[in-house]
C-alpha cells in the first residue's frame, strides 16, 4: 500500500517522497514507541518471557540440555552470531542422550511471531498448532523472546474478564 | 522516484531534515496505533486537498503496517 501512496505523493507535486516499506510493524518489533489507543498488554511483545535459553548450532547436546534443565525450561532456540533463530530444541531433542551437535538434534525454521502479534490470535495459533511456546522475533529474525501458552492463555482470560 | 528507507533513515530524516511521516492506513488501524507524530491520510483519501495540511517543502515519509 505505502508505494502506491508515495507514488500518489509525488504525482501531487511533493519531493522528496520516502517509503518506509517495512512500517509500523517492523518499527515495533524494535521496541520503538507506537501512539494509539491499543494498549500494549494485548501484544505477544508485552508478555514474552527474555529468559528462554538460547544456544548454537554447534554447540553440543549433552551441555545444552544440562544448561536448559538447570534454567527450569523444557525448550531451547537455536539461534546464530547475530541472534537470528534458525531453530528449536523441543522436549524430545532435550529429553535424549544423544551426544550430537545442537544442529542435529534441531528442528528448523520455527514459526514465529512479532512482538506486535495480538495475544489472543497467539493463543488461537498455539491451540491450533498444539504449541506450548511461540518465539517472539524483530523482523529481522532476531529472538526476543517466547509467550509461553499457559501465560498466554491467563493473560487472554484476565482481559477477557475485565472487558 | 519515490525512495525505500529503513527504520534508522527516517528517525534520521526526522531529525535532520523535519520530514513529516504519513500513515496512509485506514482511520481504525491509525487510532490503534501509529508511529509518534505521524498524521494519517488514508490512500483512498489522498489527493492534492487532504495533503493540503503539508508542507511542500519538507520531506515526506510515508508507511502501512508492513510489506503488504
């Protein structure tokens, strides 16, 4: 939609025209202030969880899963230099004793949501996916953190309450 | 030619250069939230008298919610 109306703004006579192509979806997930009347509380970014372990592709299993458990966590992102997640370690990857690298025992490309991302449609997706946790992510992939369905679930309920 | 920016170049035009950022979303989604200072001019209303409110010669940012 913004290059058509940049492309309307300079046909009306304005110079120069600048398209943020990303918008205020990209200018959120940076946690750069937003006005409105939506209250942030209804947002995934307002309720991810900043303590979920992070580790590397080539790290190995058998220290991972000791530093996840000691943490009180059942799951572990994968993430690289620039903290971009290009994994997940679930419950079975940490529940084994496989002595392998992290990007063995992975899987891939998880879903992923923005901090903007409304709660109850977060809570909808981890119902329909049968999903404990959802990574929350700038748009640039880098982890933030994750919302934690049993959090996202009280979270809904209390705001539906209070409606 | 109208020029793609990122996040830093607008807080940089805003800055520097008083560029005047425009929410070009629907009145609803501009209430909701909107980046700070923006005004909202909806595309389907944007035309030489709804600009009318801008100043020519200043810079123009304008954005949506994302790449769609």
């Amino acid at each position: 939609m913004s290059p058509r109306a940049a492309w309307r703004f300079e046909s009306i006579g304005f110079s120069p025209v600048y398209d943020y192509v990303a918008g205020k979806a990209d200018w959120g997930s940076f946690g750069l202030p937003l006005e409105g009347h939506r209250p942030s509380s209804t947002r995934v970014g307002a309720h991810a969880r900043t303590d979920v372990p992070a580790c590397g592709p080539h790290d190995r299993m058998p220290e991972v899963r000791e530093r996840v458990r000691a943490a009180g966590w059942d799951t572990c992102f994968v993430t690289n230099e620039e903290g971009v997640v290009l994994g997940r370690l679930g419950r079975a990857a940490l529940a084994g004793a496989d002595d392998v690298l992290v990007e063995e025992a992975m899987t891939p490309g998880p879903s992923t949501v923005r901090p903007s991302f409304e709660l109850d449609k977060a809570v909808e997706r981890m119902r329909a996916q049968d999903l404990t946790t959802l990574p929350v992510t700038r748009s640039d992939g880098v982890l933030i953190g994750v919302i934690r369905r049993e959090d996202a679930e009280q979270q809904a309920l209390e705001s539906s309450a209070t409606a | 030619m109208p020029t793609g920016i990122d996040r830093d170049e607008v807080q940089r035009l805003l800055h520097e250069e008083r560029a005047q950022l425009v929410e070009v979303l629907p009145p609803d989604e501009y209430e909701d939230e909107h980046l700070p200072g923006a005004i909202n001019i909806p595309l389907k209303t944007l035309d030489a008298e709804t600009t009318g409110q801008l100043d020519a010669s200043r810079p123009v940012i304008v954005y949506c919610y994302d790449y769609q």
